[in-house]
C-alpha cells in the first residue's frame, strides 16, 4: 500500500494496478489475530456452538469487508464476514 509506483510515483504500486484501496470496504487487522468464526445456523446443529476458534489470516481482497481466517481444527483456511 505504501510503496510508490514506477509509473507514476504520486499513485501507490496498488492503485497503479487496481483501483484504490478502501478501508471502509476491506478493513484491515493484525495477521495472527485470534478470532472466533461464526458458523451458519444451517450448517450447524441445535445446540452446537455459533462459532469455532480461528486465527486471523488477511482481508479476503476479492469479497466485500470478508476475511480470511485458519480453522485449526478443520486445518483449512476459511473465508467469512463476520
């Protein structure tokens, strides 16, 4: 995001390439960030919990204020909204 662009040094290499960056629409956190990942009340149980504990991977660029997130215990990354 921050390094400028060979092209044109008053754009950013990013906005050189893809529009610019919108923090409102992919907002960012720390990468290693513990988090819980709901889990959709259609593909869970009753009385099974509404989240499983992930770990905080990167803005999902390509989905609107979606991210990526590590499940552990399924050993799978995991894209979600919330």
């Amino acid at each position: 995001l921050l390094r400028t662009s060979r092209l044109n040094p008053r754009l950013s290499a990013y906005n050189a390439f893809r529009a610019p960056f919108d923090f409102n629409r992919t907002p960012l956190a720390p990468p290693g960030t513990r988090a819980l990942v709901f889990e959709d009340p259609q593909k869970r149980k009753t009385f099974d919990p509404h989240g499983k504990e992930a770990w905080y991977l990167g803005p999902a660029m390509e989905h609107y204020r979606c991210y990526k997130f590590h499940v552990p215990e399924t050993r799978g990354n995991r894209i979600s909204d919330t």
